[in-house]
C-alpha cells in the first residue's frame, strides 16, 4: 500500500506552485497511490540477473550505404525554379538586406 496522503498531494501542489481544490486534492492522491502501487509491483519482479533494456527488440541501422548515384543536371534543377540566374536560385532579399 503506498503512502500518498491529501496532505502530500497538497505539498507537492505548494512545490509545484499549482492551486489544487479538494475534489483535485482527492482525485490526484488516488492516482499517485495508484501509480507508486505499480511501480512497487515492478520493484517486486525485477531482478539482479535480468539486464536493463532501452527497447524490448535488438535494433539495427537500416540505413543504405551511401554511395554517388545519377546526379541532375543545372538544367534539370533549376527547370522549376520561380527564377534563377548565373546557374543559381535568384531569391529575393530578406530582414532588409540588399545585395
């Protein structure tokens, strides 16, 4: 049985600088007794020969290689390009600067 009382549940309220009314007060000490219940219950199972795990199946790297495929064209690239010049994107100017 957990020991999360109203008057913990109003303390850790003043800790956290949260107002909590009674019906509040009542619903949250519930729930925290229930939680640290569960996490008591989990302290109970686990033991000293069971490795800790971050992900309950082995993960692998599913990237490609990285390797240089078929490359496009100055041509291909800026065929949709609002406006370019000189081989380039021309944008216009931001935050005020001018070029």
């Amino acid at each position: 049985m957990s020991e999360i009382t109203p008057e913990l549940v109003r303390h850790l309220g003043v800790l956290a600088r949260i107002q909590l009314d009674d019906g509040e007060v009542e619903r949250l000490t519930g729930q925290l007794s229930a939680i640290v219940d569960n996490i008591a219950k989990v302290s109970e199972v686990a033991t000293p020969d069971v490795p800790a795990t971050s992900h309950p199946i082995p993960l692998e790297n599913v990237f490609r290689p990285d390797v240089v495929g078929e490359m496009l064209t100055i041509a291909q690239v800026l065929q949709n390009a609002p406006d370019a010049t000189e081989d380039r994107f021309k944008v216009t100017a931001i935050l005020g600067e001018e070029q």
